[in-house]
C-alpha cells in the first residue's frame, strides 16, 4: 500500500469539468499539510468549464522538487470517470494503483448509449469503484469527488484526524454533511476493497 | 512548522503577494492564461490600485507612466501579450524608468490556452532588459522584490518569466512584510534627454542602455540567486524557471548551474561551471535560448539537439530525452484515447449565430474567445484565426485581393472584448478603405474565455466597481459605418435574415448579436425543450445547433435528438431549428420529481 513512509509520493487526479478534481486536489493537499509534509500541486484547468478534461497532481513528501511528474512517474491515479482514467494511465508506474470510479463518458460521443470500454480497461492496475452508482443512490451525485477521495484515503497513511482537519477548513457551500458522509462512504469501500484485493504489484 | 507564516500559494498569486510587498500602488493587466489570476489577486490587496486595461499595450503605459511618476509599477500579460505591448516596451528600456517596473509574462508550454507556443526570453534580448525566471511560488514571490530592486539600481524595466506550469502550481511560500513606505509616489522630475525620444536622445540613451547591459551582466555574476550547486561533477547542467525543478527531479547526482537572471547572462560563472564539469548540458524549456548563448562563449554543449523544443517538459521527458540523445515526445497521456475538444455552453447565444451563419454558407475571419470554438463541428464556420483583433483586417484583405468573387460572402466575427482590445483600428480602416466586409460582433457584455473579467464594454472595473460601459452602437457610428443592426441571437429566422440583409448591403456592416453570456447568472431555467417521438423523422437538423444538452438516441430506424434535462436551459434553438415540430418547450414544474413520487395519479402538465 503506497503511504507517505514511501516518498515522496505522487498522486493524480483526474475527471470531467464540473466533477470538483481541483477541491479533491486541495483537499488532499490540505490533509498532508496537516499531516506535516511539504506539498506541491499543479493544476490542469485550461478549457474545464467547456466539458474538458480536468487533472491535477498532488505530490507529498519531504523538500519536493517538480511539481509534477511524466510517464511512468505517478504512484496513485485517482480518476472520477473511466476514459479520463485511461488516458491518464500513461502516468502511473508499473507498481502504481489507479482507483476509479465506474462511469464512462465517452469523449466526442453524443449518446450515453455508446459507453463501450477499450481494452485498456483490463489493465491490472485498475481497481473501480461504483461511485456514481451509491452517490446517486445517496441522492449525493455531486458528492462523487468526496466519495472518490474517500477511496484514495484508504490507500494513504495519513491518519483520519488530518482528514478531518482538511473538511474542517471547507468553504462553508462545501462543508457539507452530505459531503462528508460520501468521504466516509467513500473510506469504506474503499478499506473493504482493499482487503479484498492488495495492491497490484506486477504489470 | 516553523516559527516563519507559510502559505500555500500558486505561482500567480505569489507574484501578487510579491507586488504587494513590495509596496507596488498601480499594477495593470489583459486576462489570459496562464496570468489572469495575477491581477485578480492584486485586487485584493488595499494598497494597490489593481486595473484591467483595453489591452496589453495600453496596460504597459499605464505601468510604466506611474513608474515615470516615482511609483512602483506592475504589468502582467500572457506571451501573446507582450507582442502587442512590444512597442512600448523596447522604447521603455530606452527612456528608463523612475519608480520601479517590473514585467510578468507568462509563456505557455504545449499551447493549452494558447494560439502559438513562442519563447518570450527572446525579448529580453531583442529589446535589451535583464530578465528574471523563477522555479517556484517562493522564488517568484521574492524574485518580484528583488526585480524591483534592480529595476531602481539599474533604471530599467525588468522581465520576470513565467510558464503555465508556474503559474498554476501551488507550493508553499513564507511570507515577508510590506514595504508600505513605497507605497506613495516619489514624483515625476523632467529629464528631456531621458524622457524624450526624439532621434537625438534615442541615440545617447542606446549608448546609455549598451553600458547598462555591461554593468548587469556583471552583476548577473555575483548575484547569489545564479547558483551553483556541486554534486558529481561528471555531468554539470545548466538550467532555468520550472524546468530546474525537473533537472533535480531527473539527475539527483548531477551538478547544476541554476541560472535565475537568464539574460543578460553570467559568463564567468558559466565558464567557471563549465571548466569544471567532464560533460555540460543545457536544459531549458522552449527555444535553445540559453543554450546558444552558452555556444557562444565558446563552451562546448553536449546536450545539442537532444532537448525537446516543442511542447512542455516533465522530469521523465527530460531524462528519457538525454538518455537517447534525442528529443522525446510530449507526454500528455495515452494518444489512442481521444482528447475531450472544448464546446460552446449549452443555450450560449452563439449557438444561434453560428447555426444562422451555416445556413447562409459565407466565408469567416474569426478571432479570440468562445465563439472561437465556431470553427470546430458541427459549424465549421470560422475559417481563419491568427490572434486578438485580426479576423476584421484580415477580412479587408481578403476582400481586397478578391473582389466580386466574395461579395457579399465574407464575414468577419468579433467578440465585444477583442473588439475594444485591438478591433477598433480595424474597423476605421474597413470605413477608411471602402471596404464593403459584414463584422458580426459577439456582444456577450463580458470577457468570457478568460473567466468574466471586466472590460470597457461593461464598465466593470478589476476591483468589481460599476462604471457606465460604451455603448457599442454610437461607438461604431461615429467610426462611420452607417449600417449597423442589433439582433437578438435566440430568434434563428432573424439573425439569418438580418444577417443576408447585411451581407447584400453595398457598404460596410456591422451586426451586433447582443445576449448577455449565460454564466453572469446563472438562473435555474423555467423551461426546457422536450421532443414527441411521433414527429420526429430523423432530419438532424437540431444536431446542426451544435448544443451540448442535444445528445443522439436510436428509436425507431434513425438516430434521433435525446436532450439531456441536466444541461438544457430552454434556449429554444433547437426548437425553431427543427423543421417537424417535433421538439417544444415545456414549462418546468418545480419539484417535479418529488410531486411524481408522491402522488399515485400521473400529472398533467
């Protein structure tokens, strides 16, 4: 299991304007910051709000350098819909883990009906999660990037306190219980996955 | 945590908290990526008087006229900024300043918002001013006091590069203390042989400012910030801005030249750190702008030709590159995934507009904003875009060159921002030359692309004042066109229409499509478009307005329109695009879901 005793490390995110990619960002941003680490992020946002890909990095660590790393450099992939999952995997390195939530939007598609998932869905790196499922479910759907962060939790030795912490310092539109029960939902599935399943060590 | 406040920062807002400290009263800006955020965040700030000017140009003089006046000046633009704000600019270096003034550009690597990916540390040599890059939110912070420091003791402007990936990084930053005694003006004292270039004084203050470049690059080599930092010394590296962030990242055991002031350039110190390395590389993002001057002092440079030069460097790009003695691709992610292209927002008023235009079928010289985007499917309406105020010249030309075979077929499209930025001229001279060009301005009563800034337009100022705005009708009058409509883009038959009418007059035209952009408020819609199955035949017309909410389904034997009641915003475009009758709005119920679950009888709406 990646943990902060393994850096530095670095974490991208991935999504759909509109998904909250930049509030996870910041989110994890300030849980390691609480947690005593240096921090870097780089932001990708260009055309976000025109139904564009968004991606952020989160490194953590001790005296960072590069705010971001390139191909094969990413120790956790975090994606909130599958093709921005796929496209992203480039990034994650033969050890990595990408947790991503199950909903696929296909780029340049007009029709939900042609989801149809690429091979490279069968990566063995890929573990999913129905995050759009239980956060409809919840009636939570704009909870899904809480919910997904949750998942990441999981995967990080960054204790809940500093979590709580980091949901404590939202601005007060965000700083909802809806949004916290997600994180928490989201921290559970993913602990229950992860028991399941260790982290994929091989290719 | 130490004693010392840290705040997390990006590279753009540690520019500003850099200003601000430095007791900067007047900063001015053009919104554009990756710089927007600069004066946004001085605007902030109580002690400093934050603007959005018509253009870069003008935010350059505005800048530099309260740097003439004793007072500390900013000015940030992105690098197709400072094209148009080269004027001023080159001559500034030559009058000197008096107040400090201090220049951020930012350059944007892999163009992600951009319509080139030029290097803007050529101009610190074409134009003769040192110029300084940061590698971090922190570096930039106390680089824009330091540029100020030096802008004084050397009587120049001072260029700080940045690139996006600074700009939009966040990294933690102490902060320092204002310097508010600098905050007022010295005043201005007249110099006639500074102030005033007439040929005589231009020629003394070339020999003034060659001296200058002299006395720089001297201090470029004893100031501590161009670093050497001995680690193995089989390979020494010389680098620069973020891209020393990645050479530390890719080669932990190389010594590293970290230049800070990249022109003019510390040649002893570049020699001394060449000496003594077995092998010298130079990595910098962009242009071999380092490089060749690294050449020519006589320096042999391993790493020639092995660098990317298009596209935006990581630690890994680097490495890879070195490792096989040659450039390596941009990594972007895996390319057999498509990329996601940007659209128009759904009911966005230019959705009218360029179904109408398609209808009509005419040539288009576009230019910078949303309406941009019109070039991409299912439009293709736009058929030039080179930068900020060229689609009207660009349509004179054209024009000109071809005569009665596009009479009446040549358009060119405006924003209400781009035309106030640079379009005005422009449009003078289609008056002046007798052209016969339609303009078609984009009247959206904001700068949309960039993120709703103020403009001239809107009267809205940076710090979030009201002011009267132009109105854009008298202006374009008293220019001397005499034709001029305003339509409303949400009627199809009648920008199509008025459009033709346009198009047919002999004589300059002008067409203002005026409806405010959907994002200045954002309201709940009070209906939306619904389709009836039955009447639909599967023509695809509605698909032609290009809407977001206007998604594909198959029912029946043809693929028909399935609007998606999450995007749709009761526009209506659709509607009278299509030709059956089969899409129709509806009023929305409020609480429509809950009313349908509760309730055991189906409503009737």
């Amino acid at each position: 299991m990646p943990a902060p005793t393994d850096l530095p490390l670095t974490v991208l995110i991935a999504g759909l304007g509109g998904q909250g990619v930049v509030l996870a960002g910041d989110l994890l941003l300030a849980a390691a910051l609480h947690a005593g680490f240096d921090v870097k992020k780089s932001e990708i946002h260009g055309l976000s709000r025109r139904f564009g890909s968004v991606s952020c990095q989160v490194r953590i660590g001790r005296d960072l350098h590069s705010p971001l790393r390139g191909h094969g450099g990413v120790d956790l992939l975090l994606a909130l819909e599958g093709y921005e999952a796929l496209k992203q995997l480039p990034f994650l390195k033969p050890t990595g883990l990408a947790l991503v939530n199950r909903l696929w939007r296909k780029p340049g598609a007009m029709s939900p009906a042609d989801q149809t998932a690429p091979a490279q869905a069968n990566d063995r790196r890929l573990q999913w999660f129905a995050g759009t499922e239980l956060t409809h479910q919840a009636e939570s759907a704009r909870s899904l990037n809480f919910y997904m962060l949750g998942v990441l939790a999981s995967r990080l030795q960054i204790a809940e306190e500093f979590w709580t912490a980091a949901l404590d310092g939202l601005r007060t539109n965000d700083s909802t219980e809806a949004n916290r029960e997600m994180f928490a939902a989201g921290l559970r599935a993913g602990q229950a996955a992860g028991k399941r399943r260790p982290r994929v060590t091989t290719k | 945590m130490t004693a010392q406040k840290k705040l997390l920062m990006s590279g753009n807002q540690a520019i500003a908290r850099g200003a601000y400290e430095s007791g900067v009263s007047v900063a001015t800006s053009y919104p554009g990526t990756p710089c927007t955020e600069i004066l946004e965040s001085l605007s902030r700030y109580k002690t400093v008087q934050a603007m959005w000017s018509t253009n870069e140009k003008v935010a350059y003089e505005v800048a530099l006229g309260a740097a003439f006046a004793g007072a500390r000046a900013l000015v940030a633009m992105k690098h197709v900024g400072l094209n148009v704000a080269a004027d001023p600019l080159f001559s500034s270096v030559y009058t000197g300043i008096n107040g400090g003034l201090v220049v951020v550009v930012g350059d944007d690597p892999s163009a992600g918002s951009s319509q080139n990916e030029q290097d803007s540390r050529h101009y610190a040599r074409a134009a003769k001013l040192p110029m300084l890059e940061p590698s971090d939110s922190q570096e930039a912070k106390d680089l824009v006091v330091e540029a100020f420091e030096l802008s004084e003791r050397f009587d120049t402007p001072v260029l700080l590069r940045l690139t996006t990936r600074l700009c939009h990084s966040k990294t933690l930053v102490a902060v320092g203390e204002p310097q508010l005694d600098r905050v007022a003006a010295t005043g201005f004292v007249r110099d006639f042989d500074k102030y005033v270039l007439l040929p005589r004084q231009a020629i003394l203050r070339h020999t003034a400012i060659e001296n200058r470049l002299v006395a720089l690059a001297e201090h470029a080599d004893r100031w501590g910030r161009n670093r050497i930092e001995w680690r193995n010394r089989s390979r020494g590296i010389i680098t620069s801005g973020v891209a020393y962030e990645y050479v530390r990242e890719a080669f932990p055991e190389a010594s590293v030249l970290k230049l800070t002031q990249t022109y003019p350039l510390p040649a002893e110190t570049i020699r001394e750190f060449a000496e003594r390395v077995d092998e010298l590389l130079v990595i910098e993002e962009l242009d071999p702008f380092l490089e060749e001057q690294v050449r020519a002092l006589g320096i042999r440079v391993a790493s020639e030709g092995w660098i990317p030069r298009v596209g935006e460097l990581t630690p890994e790009r680097i490495q890879l590159s070195v490792e096989r003695k040659s450039p390596q691709p941009i990594q972007n992610g895996d390319p057999s995934i498509a990329g996601r292209v940007p659209r128009i927002c759904a009911g966005c008023q230019y959705l009218g507009v360029f179904t109408a235009i398609t209808r009509i079928g005419v040539r288009v010289a576009g230019d910078i904003g949303c309406y941009t985007l019109g070039a991409l499917e299912p439009w293709n309406a736009i058929d030039t875009v080179v930068c900020m105020g060229a689609g009207i010249g660009t349509a004179i030309g054209m024009e000109k060159a071809l005569g009665d075979r596009v009479r009446g077929k040549l358009l060119a499209i405006i924003g209400d921002s781009t035309l106030l930025h640079s379009g005005l001229g422009p449009l003078l001279d289609l008056v002046y030359n007798q052209g016969q060009t339609t303009v078609l301005v984009m009247d959206n009563s904001t700068t949309a692309m960039t993120g709703l800034q103020g403009n001239p337009g809107n009267g809205r100022t940076a710090g979030g004042e009201a002011g009267p705005g132009v109105n854009l009708e008298k202006l374009i009058e008293a220019i001397g066109i005499e034709w001029i409509r305003v339509i409303n883009p949400y009627d199809l038959a009648e920008s199509e229409s008025v459009l033709r009418e346009a198009l047919d007059h002999p004589g300059p035209s002008v067409v203002i499509s005026r409806a405010p952009c959907l994002l200045l408020k954002q309201k709940k819609p009070v209906q939306q478009a619904h389709l009836s199955e039955e009447a639909c035949t599967g023509c695809g017309e509605c698909f032609q307005v290009g809407c977001v909410a206007i998604e594909k389904q198959n029912i029946h034997d043809f693929v028909a329109p399935l609007i998606n009641h999450d995007l749709c915003v009761g526009c209506t475009l659709c509607v009278q695009a299509c030709p059956e009758g089969a899409l129709a709005p509806r009023k929305i119920v409020p609480d429509l879901v809950e009313i349908d679950t509760c309730l055991p009888q189906p409503i009737s709406l």
